[in-house]
C-alpha cells in the first residue's frame, strides 16, 4: 500500500482528486469517515472561500498539522488534525496509509 509521510503531500493527493475518503480518529476518540474535497467545483458556491491564503493555509499545517477541507456530505468546512489520519483512498480506490516522519513539533 503506498504511503504519505507529510501534511505537504497529503494536501497535494487531495488537491489533485476530486475527492478522497479519508479515515481518521476524532477528538473526542471516536473513528471518522469522510468523503471530502479542495476541488472548488465540487463545493457548491456559497461555501467557497473569497479568497485563499495559502501563507495561512500552509502555517496552519507546519504549525498544528490542521488541514481545512470541504466535507461532501455534511456540505460543510471541517478542520482535520494530519496525525490522526489513518488513510486516505482515492476515487479509483488507491488507499495511501498514513506514516508520519517525525517532524517539527511532533512528539
């Protein structure tokens, strides 16, 4: 099963599907599946930021490893923390697991 190491190249294997499924463990400890998107064409119009920082974008996952996306079926923006990502699978069913390098900030 092929792999993604960093929050980087996670962003960059959503951006370039339409969507993804990604499993990952909640906050309060539960597991989470979600269909979600970056593809602005697939996030109805009201959604759709004005604008996009990336330099805001980018300080968010260096900092935190919080990655924003647009969940599918709850039509709505939700914040997803990199280190609780188990998997992420494609639309052509590739699954790419998740293995953290240690990395700045990481414990």
């Amino acid at each position: 099963m092929p792999e993604i190491s960093s929050a980087i190249d996670f962003l960059r294997k959503i951006r370039a599907e339409d969507f993804v499924t990604i499993k990952f463990t909640k906050q309060d400890g539960s597991i989470r599946l979600m269909t979600c998107t970056l593809n602005f064409e697939k996030i109805p119009q009201e959604h759709r930021p004005k604008k996009v920082d990336l330099s805001q974008i980018l300080k968010l996952i260096d900092q935190n490893g919080i990655l924003h996306v647009f969940d599918l079926e709850k039509l709505a923006w939700r914040s997803v923390p990199f280190n609780k990502v188990q998997w992420l699978q494609t639309p052509s069913n590739v699954k790419f697991t998740i293995k953290l390098n240690k990395e700045k900030g990481e414990k």
